[in-house]
C-alpha cells in the first residue's frame, strides 16, 4: 500500500471513530473499501502511534478510549515534500499524531 494511501485511510478512520459511525467491523471494512483484516492492520497501527481505540458493543463503533486531538498536521511545506516523492513517515507527539517528510 502506498503511503500516502495509507495515511489518507488511516484519516478516514480518524473521521468515523471521532463521529462514532464505523458500524460493526465489516461495515467499517466496506466503508473504507479494504478487507477486514487490513482493518485490523490499520487500527493496530494507530495503536501502535498511540491511539487507544476498542470496539464499543452496545453502540456498534469503534471509540477513542482518551482523547486525541488529531491524527495528522499537515503543514504547506509537507505538502509539497509529499509531492515531491520524497517518503513519509508518521510519529507520535504527545498525542499530536504528526505526519511529516
């Protein structure tokens, strides 16, 4: 998977956990167009950044177990670095998920 297919995903699944509308798992999956278990693969990665996420039975979404203020911070000169092919990576500040180059 591309990087920054991945990281457009990993946003996707920012936006339904913070609105508490990711469904069940395969809901969730077909949501963001992938396989079950590269849902899992995601959601154990922004585990690994430090997100505490878990699956919430009674309302059928995924919830942020303490607050993140955001996934990625994205900044101009990111953007053109991104452009510019160069590789990207992600890494944990204080839960301050930033994406940079």
């Amino acid at each position: 998977m591309k990087m920054l297919e991945q990281a457009n995903r990993l946003k996707r699944i920012d936006d339904l956990i913070r609105r508490q509308s990711t469904g069940a798992p395969q809901e969730f999956a077909r949501k963001l167009e992938v396989s079950v278990s590269t849902l899992y693969e995601l959601l154990d990665l922004l585990k690994q950044l430090g997100a505490e996420i878990k699956y919430n039975k009674h309302r059928l979404t995924y919830i942020y177990l303490t607050p993140v203020k955001s996934i990625f911070k994205l900044e101009k000169e990111d953007i053109d670095k991104i452009k510019g092919g160069k590789n990207i990576s992600l890494q944990k500040n204080q839960n301050l998920f930033l994406y940079h180059c």
